[in-house]
C-alpha cells in the first residue's frame, strides 16, 4: 500500500519548512504519510485543491496567498477557521465535504503555554497588527481569557474593526484597538503579528509598554533575533520568543486533525532550530 498523500499549498512554496516537519511527525509516529509541496497558480488556487482531492489527496495546509480562498471554497468550517476568515487546514469529510480549520491560533497558544510555560489567563495582552496572520490567533487568544487583549495597528481603524468582529469572543477580557501611539501602559506579553519585520522596520510603540517582566513573542522567526525581539530586549523586556515553536506546533495540529495521532514538538522543534540556527 503507497503512503497517504499530504501537501501545502501555496505560490511560492519552496521556502516551506512543512514538508519537512511533517516527514518528522511521519518518522516519529509511524504513520503513512508522503507530504509535498505544491505551487498553485496565484489564478488556479480552487483547481489545484479540487485536483489534488479528486486524485486521492487525504489533506492539504494552505499558505500565503490562498488562505482566504481556502476559506470561501470550504463546504464546512471550524469555529476558528469560521472566525479567522482564513483557513491553514484543509480535508475532505466522511460525507464528502471540503473541511476548513484554521490551526495557527491553536498553534500559537501551544507554543506560548506548553513549550514556553507562559500563562494567558488574567495576563494583559497587546498584540501587534490587524492583518490576516493577527485575526488568524485572536479566537484561540481570547479563549485563554487574558484579561485585557489590546490590538494595536498602523492604521487603527482595522484594529478597531478586528475588535468589534471579536466582541462576542471576549467574555471578560477586555478587549480593545487602537493605533501603535495609544498604548502606554505595562503589558506582561507582547505579541508582534505585523509583516514589519520583513521590511526590518519596527513598530513605533512607545518603551513605556515593556516593563521588566514583559516577555514578547514574534510571529516571524529567523536565524538571528528578529528585529522586533532585539528592540524590545534593548528596552528591558525579560525574553524574546519567535515564531519557529507556531509554525510546527500549528503543523502538529493540522496531523492530529488528519490522521488522530499527536506528534511529539520538543524533537522537530529542535532538529529545526538547529537548521535555522
Ligand atoms: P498578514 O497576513 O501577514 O497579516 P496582511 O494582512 O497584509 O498580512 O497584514 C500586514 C500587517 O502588518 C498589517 O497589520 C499592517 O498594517 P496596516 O494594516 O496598517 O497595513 C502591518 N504592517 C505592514 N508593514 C508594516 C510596517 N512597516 N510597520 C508597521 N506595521 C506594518
């Protein structure tokens, strides 16, 4: 029997680690998976995913720019991929139906709780951005019940739309947006979702939000500190997390979803952190 068929979607592709993790996860578990990559053309997104289900494909993660037409085409949604408005995290259900769940938040909360021992509950939040990577994480936050989650945006009204669309989601946090100019008080962790870092620009937010237990998290990852993480160290904050801990606990989600078996992080986080590093 040949291995069950996986893939990521996305244009380009080639820089995705996935393949890689999943054959970690594969090895590890004993499962039969075969995972590649597969670029889409940026018109032929719905085609390649229909395609790769029609040859027998078992799952497909979905990465930039397709996550939000991974989200329109699905028949049938997660409570976190519905509020996302993205999906990562695409099969095909026992009744037939394209399944989207999103697994980035969980991804994120995972890296943060487990593999960093960072409380969420009754701590105060600010996150960075307004984009589709930070509305990918708020649902998944929020369940964690900070007691305050700021979203901070060069433009604010995005954060302050982002806010309203999650009113529902925020029992008692208190959850607000506004521009990188408003925040001025102490946060115990900070989260940079912006694509800033890509530019190597940084966020202009006042020090006065890093105090010496703040701990701040990058959604990025690289082989150095980012430039984000730098800065906030620079300003006292007592740790820098990036993004590489996200990306293969969001990946081991999407496996557990797939084939109903969790892979262990710790051992590709490390195999990976020595390639990166
Ligand atoms: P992603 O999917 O990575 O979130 P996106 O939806 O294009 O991508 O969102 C990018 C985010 O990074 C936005 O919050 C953007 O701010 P605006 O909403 O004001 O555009 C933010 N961003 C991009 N470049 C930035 C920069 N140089 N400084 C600060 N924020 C930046």
């Amino acid at each position: 029997m040949s291995d069950d068929l996986y893939a990521v979607v996305g244009n380009p592709v080639s820089h995705s680690k996935s393949p890689r993790i999943h054959s970690l996860f594969a090895a590890q578990t004993g499962e039969p998976v075969e995972y590649t990559a597969i670029q889409a053309p940026l018109d032929g997104f719905a085609e390649t995913v229909t395609g790769f289900f029609e040859r027998g494909g078992r799952g497909l993660n979905v990465t930039v720019p397709f996550k939000e037409q991974a989200w329109a085409m699905s028949d049938r949604r997660t409570w976190r991929a519905e509020k996302a408005g993205a999906s990562n995290t695409l099969f095909i259900d026992k009744d037939g139906q394209l399944n989207a769940d999103n697994t980035d938040g969980a991804g994120l909360v995972a890296d943060l709780v487990k593999n960093h021992g960072v409380t969420l509950a009754g701590k105060r939040i600010l996150i960075l951005g307004a984009g589709g990577a930070v509305r990918g994480v708020l649902g998944p936050l929020l369940a964690e019940q900070p007691e305050t989650l700021v979203i901070a945006n060069r433009t604010p009204a995005k954060a302050r739309v982002l806010a309203g669309l999650f009113a529902d989601d925020a029992g008692d946090t208190q959850l607000r947006g506004c521009g990188f100019d408003e925040p001025a008080e102490v946060f115990d962790l900070i989260i940079n979702g912006t694509s800033a870092s890509l530019q190597g620009e940084l966020p202009p937010l006042a020090p006065a939000v890093i105090g010496p237990a703040t701990l701040v998290y990058d959604m990025m990852y690289s082989p150095d500190t980012t430039t984000f993480n730098r800065w906030a160290l620079s300003n006292g904050a007592k740790a820098a997390m990036d993004g590489l801990g996200m990306l293969i606990e969001q990946a081991a989600e999407a496996f557990a979803i797939w084939r109903g078996v969790r892979p262990d992080t710790a051992p590709v986080i490390e195999a990976l952190r020595d390639r990166v590093g």
